[in-house]
C-alpha cells in the first residue's frame, strides 16, 4: 500500500508542477490547439442547451461550477453567460488570479475562486444547477474521481447536472507522463460513473476537431 500512496502522491504534486508553468494563456489551458477553442465552447453550448429551461425536469440557471477552471477561459464564454452565479475550482493559484483579469466584468458574477485539487475537493452542498468538469478528470486516480462524482452529486440542486466533458482513449487507459494524467477509454469512464452512483442522461461526441488529437465525448449525469 505504502507504493500506491507514494505513487498516487507524485501523480499528483507532478501535475501540479506541470501546470504551475504552463503560461496562463487559452493556449497554454488547451496545450497549443487555442484554434479549437471556439468549436468547443460552441460544441458545448448546443450540448448544455439541450438540459436547461423552466419547464419540468429541466435544470435551472443560477448557479454552475467549473472545475479544473484555469483561466476562466470556460467560464467566460460558456457558464457566464448562461447562469447567475458561476464558482470556480482550480489547483493553480496563477490561473485564478489570471482568471479575476480575464474574466473582465463578467467576473462580477463569480462567486467563489477555490485553489484546490479535486481529490481533495468538497462542493457545497445542493448549490450547483450545473457542474462542467472539462478536461480534468485524467488528474484524478480512479477511486478519487468515483469519491469525487459522488461529492458532485450531493451538491446538485433539484434537476441539476454533472458534465463531464474529455479526452477518450481507443481502448484501455493511456498515460501521459508530461503532464501526470490518463486517457481512459469510453468503456471505463461509463464503469467510474456508474460506480459513483449516478446514471448517463446523455451522451456525444464533439465534432470538427483536429484528426490527430484524441476523441472528445460529453457526457450529462444525474
């Protein structure tokens, strides 16, 4: 055991490291492919839509998280525009405080900046319509993003929604030693989900991205 706990330890303070010198830019945030920026927030946008309204069994708009927010570059063109209140969670301090510049006045909405990593992140609970976890799970070990899912769950409001939106692999999970993550395929996301508990209202594949980067699916959770 005392292996895994070294091991999981240096999975993440590697991660963190990594990102502490990524330049603090929607470039730095999406690795060199910015150009895809506007696809995917516009991908998302039709994806979020689709759950969002006043009438029944519809999620309401007053108040999103954005975890693994960096910059704020998420936030900005996607959750501010579309909810009152936007939070967002992030385990690099120069990203958020980039994010109070870059946001602009739409930062008038934000309520909370929280630096911390999502292993060890507790959400309030039944505060979020909506939870967008983008590009970020692969930091997080299988049985911390389970832990995580569930604490995501306890913090929704009536008819609220977990997003998971990421990379996935072809078959079996794939490390990427840059940056300390994993690329899991489609099959072992939908196992850590519904280990989590909570069950796939919705699923798509992101279209018009770059041949050569992985899969990008959106998932919406309840």
């Amino acid at each position: 055991m005392g292996d895994i706990a070294e091991d999981e330890t240096t999975f993440y303070s590697n991660a963190e490291v990594y990102w502490k010198e990524v330049p603090p830019t929607v470039d730095g945030m999406l690795g060199g492919y910015s150009s895809i920026s506007s696809i995917d927030i516009n991908g998302s946008k039709a994806f979020l839509k689709k759950f969002l309204g006043e009438e029944e069994g519809k999620t309401s708009t007053g108040c999103a998280l954005d975890c693994g927010a960096g910059i704020g570059r998420i936030a900005k063109r996607l959750l501010l525009p579309l909810f009152g209140t936007v939070d967002l969670v992030d385990v690099t301090q120069g990203f958020l405080d980039k994010a109070r510049v870059y946001l602009g006045e739409d930062g008038k909405k934000v309520g909370n900046y929280i630096c911390e990593g999502l292993q060890d992140f507790v959400p309030a609970s039944g505060r979020y319509d909506v939870i967008w976890i983008q590009w970020v799970i692969g930091h997080l070990t299988d049985d911390h993003l389970v832990e995580f899912l569930r604490r995501c769950q306890k913090a929704l409001r009536p008819n609220g929604l977990i997003i998971i939106k990421d990379n996935v692999s072809f078959e079996g999970v794939v490390p990427d030693e840059v940056d300390s993550s994993v690329c899991r395929d489609l099959k072992t996301v939908h196992g850590l989900v519904h280990s989590a508990g909570l069950r796939i209202l919705h699923e798509e594949q992101q279209k018009n991205f770059p041949k050569e980067i992985y899969q990008v699916h959106s998932l919406a959770l309840r």
